[in-house]
C-alpha cells in the first residue's frame, strides 16, 4: 500500500504506474499527497474492493477511508517507504564499498603484505612466533583479525552514524542520545569481536589439527553454542542493553500466564524489558530456552497497546514454541551452515594445494578470502532462510488467530506495529522475497480476514446441520431443546 498515484490515473490502473514512479524517486503530482490516494488504492485492491476506474486518486476517499479502517496511517506509510528505501541504498552503498576495497586488498596483494609485515614484526617480538603446529601462528592469526576489524570499523564509521543514529532520530524511531549510541555500539562491537576471534581461532585450530574434517567439527561446534545461546541469552545478553523487571501483578499478567499454560509452555515470569530508553518502536517475544524461557513486554507496548492486542501478539510467540520453531531454524540454519563450510573447505584446498596462492591452509592471509566466500554464501542463502521464516510465521499467525479468536485485536495490533515500528505494510514482492524474514503486514491482516470468513463459513454450517438435525427428528408440532443425537455425532 506504498504507491504514489498522479490525480489524474483511474486509482484500478494506478498500481504500476505509481509503484515505478516511487521505486526511482519520481515525484508525482496530484490534489491529494499521492502517498495518501495510492496506499488507499492498492490497499483497496489487496481486500478486493472494486474501485471504478472513472474515479481519479485525488478522489479516493473511499479507499483511504477504508485503510483508516485498519488503522493504517497513510503519512507513517509515506514516512516507512522514505526510511527502508535510503536503507536499501545505503546498504548498497556498502557493498560496493566492500567490493571495491576486496578488489583493492586482492590485486595489490595487501593480504599477503600484511602477513608478512606481521612476520617481520615477530622476528624482533617473540610472543607472535608461538606456533602449537606446524605453520599455524595464533598470535598472529588474531593480530591479522584486529587490524582488519579495525580498517573497517574506522572504513564504516560515516555510514554507522548516518544509518544508526542520524536515521532513526530523524524519523522518531531512537531517542538515544549521542553518548547512549557510541556506549551501545561500543557493548555490540566488544561482544561481537570477542565471538568473532574465538570462532576464527577455533576455525584455524581445526584447519591445523583436523585439514580434512575441520568444517565438519566446525559446523558441529556451531550447532551447539546456537543452542547455548538461546538458553543463556536472556540472562547474560539482553541485560547488557536492556533494563529488565517483573510485570506487575494484574489482569494482563494473567492472561498471558493463562495463555502460557494453554499453550502447555512453562516460563520463568513475564518481564517488562524498558525499550523507552532508546527507541519507540514496540516488540514482545518469548525469549530462551528451557530453564530460562520468559515472556517479554516492550514498555513501548504496554502503554499503548489494549490487553487483547498484547494477547494475541503473545499468542503469536507462543505459537512459535508450540510448533518447535527455534528448534527447527536451529536445525534449518545449521544443515546451511555445514553447506557454507563445505564449500570453503573446498575453495580452501583448491586456492593452497592446487593454485598455491597462500602458504598454507593456516596462512594468516586466507583470512580476506574466507571473508568473501562467508558474505557471497549470505547473499545467496539468506532469502532461502527468509522463506522459511515467513513459512514459520504464516503458522504462528495461524496459531495466534484459533488461539485467541481475536481477529479484530490481531489486525489492530499489526497495524499498530507497523505505524509505530515505521514498517513498510506493501513492500514490493522482490523486497520482500529478498530481504523481510515476516510476511508483509498487509498479508498478516488478509491472513486474518480469510480466518475470520472461514470460521464464519464453518459456524454457519454447523449451524445448518443442527438445524436440519432438528427437523429430521422433531416431531411436527412439538417443541424441541436441540438436537437429540448425541454431541460426538456432529
């Protein structure tokens, strides 16, 4: 519901026009903000409603209209397309940065020089000349990662700032202030680093002792720290950024604890997590696994959501449990990655053993060269990962909606998210093929509608069938409670 549409297109013909007209930053003119006439249309168009071609989009009252029905806001739409487009952009302004600076590393052999900067460095330093194997230098191996970790911290620090801070202050979505954002990204890139020099230690150790197997044992490690780390990140993460602290006892506490036991899932509480301090954007989840395994509450929600729409959003997380969903993209991201791996142990022998590029498997500068296979394997498996994701929240919406059987609360709510979280309710098929791991709200709310018309079709037939129950048995004249066949014969 994203189009700009000029007032003088028939609103039944404006989709196109206006979608390529918003897509290449075409300005359209019209009486009404073309952003107001084209959502309303095209929204109108999803839910079926016929919009003579006569009429023009400066005249689509009827259509917007209806999309304030749900609670759409048409200026928070035009506001979502402007945000996730200067975010595509800048995303691939960043790929084009790092390709240009791999082609740069590459040609002029900068990672080879840079190994043998280091091991001329380690002639004067021993520490850096420790070697548990043959050939595999971890201090070196670790000082290689810094440098480069530091490059490209120092490479990115313009597009962080832009995209991270001047962004979503300028879009009301953070309220952080200049030192809450360094703070936050200094916690997120001290962590991030620290993982990420164990993995590759931990990759290089393996290359040493195990070449043949190394992406085998790799993958296996993997597999399991995902299932630490859903266990544990509740309690040792999430901490670091958020403020967590008891849902006070009420009716909402209740419900969702009722909701919880029906669902035949215990958690450890229902916590608040104070998201207020940096951003507006709203969120709910069930987070752990196991032991620790708690349902979380944005105090952005709470404060402005009815205790109907927390539920069914509750609900939702609820369904993902019911169905093993995080055990299934456990297992889903991990036959991924055992692909991944495989595939780098063979560019990995084909670069050191046959073209003799490197000097060995544990060569410090194959670092670069792992880089690039890791983000060329992301691009082409991560809408494979985003299908099945949406496949897995098309189920959970599904549970959410026979849960509760709250469909005006479910569509509220996601309206709401998506005005509140700047959140694009139409996006284009390709984009959201590509790139969103949730179906479209827009999907969400005629996934609701279809719901609601199912289970009034099938209320309706029953009630047809009782009623023909009735009449078959009844004598004529007489009186009858119900039916008098037994309840498990319908």
């Amino acid at each position: 519901m994203e189009i700009e549409v000029p007032g003088s297109v028939p609103c039944s013909n404006a989709a196109f026009a206006a979608s390529f007209a918003q897509e290449h930053g075409i300005e359209v003119p019209g009486s009404v903000p073309c952003s107001n006439a084209a959502f309303a249309a095209s929204f109108a168009q999803e839910h079926g409603i016929e919009v003579p071609g006569s009429v023009p989009c400066s005249n689509a009252a009827f259509a917007a209209s209806f999309a304030q029905e749900h609670g759409i806001e048409v200026e928070r739409q035009q506001q979502a397309r402007e945000y996730a487009r200067i975010h595509r952009r800048l995303s691939l302004l960043e790929i084009a940065i790092v390709v240009a600076g791999l082609a740069i590393v590459f040609s002029a052999g900068l990672d080879k020089w840079l190994r043998d900067l280091l091991q001329g460095f380690a002639q004067s330093f021993a520490p850096l000349n420790w070697q548990p194997l043959a050939g595999w230098f971890p201090l070196q191996l670790l000082l290689y990662f810094l440098i480069i970790t530091f490059v490209l911290t120092i490479v990115f620090i313009p597009l962080a700032y832009y995209a991270g801070f001047v962004l979503p202050r300028r879009y009301g979505i953070s309220v952080m202030t200049f030192k809450a954002w360094v703070v936050n990204r200094l916690k997120g890139a001290t962590i991030g680093f620290i993982f990420q020099a164990v993995l590759i230690s931990l990759i290089y150790a393996l290359l040493a002792i195990q070449p043949r197997w190394w992406w085998l044992w790799t993958g296996i490690i993997l597999l399991f720290f995902s299932v630490i780390m859903a266990n544990l990140a509740p309690i040792l993460f999430f901490p670091l950024f958020y403020k967590f602290t008891p849902l006070p006892e009420g009716e909402l506490k209740q419900r969702l604890v009722e909701l919880a036991a029906r669902a035949r899932t215990s958690v450890r509480g229902v916590y608040v997590m104070r998201m207020s301090d940096k951003t507006t954007s709203a969120n709910a989840a069930l987070m752990g696994l196991g032991n620790t395994r708690r349902i979380v509450i944005g105090d952005t929600m709470i404060d402005r959501y009815t205790p109907d729409e927390i539920e069914v959003v509750l609900a939702h997380e609820l369904g993902h449990h019911l169905h093993s969903d995080i055990w299934k993209l456990i297992i889903s991201q991990s036959v991924l990655t055992f692909g991944g791996l495989y595939i780098a142990h063979l560019a990995l022998q084909w670069v050191v053993d046959t073209q003799h590029v490197y000097q060995s498997l544990t060569d410090p500068a194959t670092l670069p060269f792992l880089f690039v296979l890791v983000a060329f394997y992301g691009l082409i498996i991560t809408p494979l990962g985003n299908m099945y994701s949406r496949r897995l929240e098309y189920q959970a919406d599904e549970y959410a909606l026979q849960a509760t059987r709250k469909v005006e609360a479910f569509q509220a709510a996601m309206a709401r998210l998506a005005n509140q979280n700047l959140t694009v309710v139409e996006p284009s098929p390709i984009i959201e093929f590509l790139f969103h791991s949730h179906p479209s709200v827009s999907k969400r709310i005629k996934h609701a509608d279809a719901f609601a018309s199912s289970a009034q079709a099938l209320s309706a037939s029953l009630n047809a069938d009782n009623r023909s129950a009735t009449t078959s048995t009844d004598p004529s004249g007489m009186f009858s409670s119900g039916s008098s066949t037994p309840d498990s014969a319908h």
